[in-house]
C-alpha cells in the first residue's frame, strides 16, 4: 500500500530524470524522433521529450587529427614513401553541416576510411606527374593542391582540411643511396670550383702586386737614373769650369797648360789603380798615346772657351 501510495512520484521522477540531457563542451548532439531527425542540441543542460527524442549521435567540434602512411609512385617509377598527419574539424555549427556530418557516413570509421583514402588519392595523383628529383622539393605544392582538390569534397561531407603535413617522405634505399651519391659529388663540385675561384683570385693578386712591384722599381731606377745623369752632367760641368779657370790663369802666367792635362792624366790612372777592385785596366802609355790624349783633351777645353763665348 505504501509502495503504491509512492508510484506516481516515482513516474514524475523517471520522467524528469530522462528530460534532461547534459551535452559537453565542444560537441552538439543530434536529436531524433522515431529515426528523424529533428534538432540539434547545444552545450549545456538540455530539455527533451522522454521516450520520444533520443539522441542520435553526439559530434565533436574540435580539430581533430589523424596519421597515415602510404606510397606513391614518381613519373619515373620510384617509389616515394609518406608519413602524413591530417587536422580536420567540422566546417562550422548550421544546421545543414551538422546534418550532413551525423547522416552522410553510418559511422566514424566509414568517414575516417573515406577522408585518409581521398587524401592518399589526391597525393598519387600529384606525385604521379612528377619525377623523383622534384618531388622532396614540392612539400609545400602537394599540400596546396590536396587542400585545392578537397575543399569541395569535404565541405558536402560537413567537414573541412585545416591542415596537412608531410613528415617524412622516403625513396627505396637504392634511390636514397644513389641521390646521396648525387649530392656528395655536386658538393665536390662545387668545393673543387671555389678552390679553382680562389686559386685564381690568389694569382690575379699575386700577378698584380709583382706588376705593380716591377713598376714601382722601374720608376725608381728609372728617377735614380736620372739622378745620376744629371750629376755626371753636374760634374763634368763643373770639371770643365775648373780646367778652363786653371787654363786661364796659366795662360795668364804664360805656362804651358798641357802640365794641367799631363796632371789630370795621372790622377786618373792613380784613381784606377786604387779604386779598381782588382780588375785589369789596359791602358797605352807610350808617348804618342799620351800625346794624342793631350790634344783630344786640349780640344775639349777650346770647344768649351767656345761655348762660353757665345
């Protein structure tokens, strides 16, 4: 009687209890009537007919990610190995997405197959057109056309690629092996190159500066040379200014001059014998010799009173 007496109360309470629905952060629930659907139910405390709206299926909202690894063959038959990572989420909370992501696959291993193998497509389909050398290059061209291909397909699915990374991509271990190759000798090549280039960089210079040090010591020779003329000419100049004064004021004297040119005579053979390092001088000492001497000597003299003159 007194478990009677408690019935209706238990009922009211049943009913209550199953006329509350608590969705989570970040889902929404789907609602059905008798396998319809019928409305979407957001985060938080919800209200729905006991018995009669049953929750269909409840969809995250968040990014959601996945790992893949397949292989790909090249325009010229190489295998080319990826480890993949998609990110997807749901494309936004309308009504129509949410429809299309609850109803379109039976479940969330169907969709999973559908989106790992569309991807897998779109990248065979880009790799295919492309040869094995390009292909490790072209991370960055072979996300932007499966995004470009995809967009379309997943967005009647309710969902959309946010992201897609290649972590790895592989050749077979010959390919790999035989493109190390490739790369060690280009970097022989490019070593062997830069060594040539700076060998010749060094030589320009060193040409360079022995040129300019050849210059450099032509000049200086060549002003030394110079120098030199000009004190000869100095020399003589003031040799014959000192003989003509000597000549004159012998002359004056009435002394014979030649004793100055006899004079000038042994001086020279003094200066050669004490001043010739011991190198052979030949030299005619008879009296023509001399005698001839004194008159080229005195000749040099009078041609020099004559340039005076004038």
């Amino acid at each position: 009687m007194d478990f009677l007496s408690y019935w209706p109360l238990i009922i009211i309470g049943f009913l209550l209890f199953n006329s509350f629905v608590t969705v989570q952060q970040g889902t929404v629930a789907v609602v059905t009537i008798f396998g319809k659907y019928q409305r979407i139910m957001k985060p938080g405390l919800n209200l729905k007919i006991p018995f009669i709206e049953v929750v269909y299926k409840r969809i995250s909202i968040q990014n959601r990610s996945a790992e893949m690894e397949f292989q790909a063959t090249t325009q010229d038959q190489a295998n080319v190995y990826f480890k993949a990572m998609i990110l997807y989420a749901v494309l936004d909370q309308n009504e129509e997405t949410i429809k299309n992501v609850a109803f379109k696959f039976v479940d969330e291993r169907s969709f999973m197959q559908a989106l790992t193998r569309t991807v897998e497509g779109n990248i065979r389909a880009f790799v295919a057109t492309k040869k094995q050398a390009e292909v490790l290059s072209l991370r960055g061209e072979i996300v932007a056309d499966v995004k470009a291909n995809l967009d379309h397909v997943l967005e009647e699915w309710g969902y959309h690629l946010i992201d897609l990374q290649l972590n790895d991509i592989t050749f077979d271990e010959a390919i790999m092996k035989s493109m190390a190759q490739v790369v060690a000798s280009n970097n022989l090549k490019a070593a062997a190159e830069n060594e040539g280039q700076a060998l010749l960089i060094t030589k320009t210079k060193s040409a360079e500066a022995e040129g300019n040090a050849i210059k450099i010591a032509a000049e200086a020779e060549r002003e030394a040379a110079k120098l030199r003329g000009q004190g000869v000419a100095l020399f003589r100049q003031e040799v014959a200014k000192g003989m003509a004064e000597a000549a004159k004021e012998m002359h004056i004297a009435n002394l014979d001059t030649s004793v100055i040119l006899f004079s000038m005579w042994t001086e020279a053979i003094k200066h050669f014998a004490e001043n010739g390092k011991g190198n052979v001088i030949f030299l005619d000492g008879s009296s023509e010799n001399m005698q001839r001497t004194m008159q080229q000597m005195m000749s040099m003299i009078t041609a020099s009173h004559s340039e005076e003159k004038k």
